[in-house]
C-alpha cells in the first residue's frame, strides 16, 4: 500500500473520463486512491447536472475531502442544491478510507504518532496499521540518518 499520492492508473482514468472538470495542475489533484471511486461519483454527477462546474482543487485536508471550484450555478435555489451535493460527497469522505475505499473509517489524528496535522488521515482499522508501521519506518529511519550525520 502507498501512503503517497498515487498518479498512476486511476487518475489516468479521472483525467480521461473527467479531464475539463479536474485541476489543471497535479498538485491541484491530492487525494489517495481510496477516494477515487468518491471523487468519481461526484465528478459524474457534476457532469450530468452542473455541467459548468471545474475544480481548482481536488484535495484532502486533515481527513475529510476538500474542494475548490468556480462555474457554480448563480441561481440561488440551484446554487443552494449545489451546495449540498457537494456537502454529502465531503460528509461521506469523513467515513471512507482514504486507502482502501473501505466505508467503515475513522478519523486518524496523526499527532499522536507523533507527525504534523497534515498527515491527519481518514482510516479503516487495516489502514491504520499500515500507518502506523509506515510513520514508525520513516521516524526509524530519520533517527539513523541523524546518526549517521553527527557521528
């Protein structure tokens, strides 16, 4: 499992079936494969319903999915549809790995493994434990690099 951004397959396959709707830029596009089936659904729905809609950003912040976009319709009734469209893609994203794509997460405070908020994840209980040895790999492999540097 890669706990990176994975630009490989799926997002060749968002590009091709949703390319005018996604970030113009890759680092606009920072989400984990978990979420692609997510994204996916929501980007078909945009497609069939607010054909107008182009995100800036398609990203995760902290465990829940954040998005940027412009092309949102001025009417305010449909705006107001919209809005919770959106709202509902970004609620279930609160509830599904980022990982796996599994619909059975939480949320994964990655202070307490000792890293910065931006490693904060939404996590399947398998998920964590790949987490968890990967934040332990890296913390291990740092501490030798610093060894290593002041010996």
């Amino acid at each position: 499992m890669k706990m990176l951004f994975d630009y490989g397959t799926p997002y060749n396959a968002l590009r091709i079936k949703h390319g005018s709707r996604l970030p113009e830029v890759s680092w606009g596009f920072t989400i984990r494969v978990g979420w692609y089936p997510l994204v996916n659904e929501m980007l078909d729905r945009i497609a069939k319903d607010y054909p107008s809609v182009r995100f800036q950003r398609i990203g995760a912040l902290s465990g829940w999915l954040r998005l940027e976009h412009s092309g949102a319709p001025l009417d305010a009734n449909a705006h107001m549809r919209f809005r919770r469209m959106i709202q509902g893609f970004v609620t279930q994203s609160l509830v599904t790995c980022e990982e796996c794509g599994s619909t059975h997460a939480d949320y994964v405070d990655a202070t307490a493994y000792g890293c910065g908020t931006a490693m904060n994840r939404t996590l399947c209980a398998d998920c964590v434990r790949v987490f968890e040895k990967f934040v332990y790999a890296d913390r291990e492999r740092r501490r030798q690099e610093f060894v290593h540097d002041h010996s």
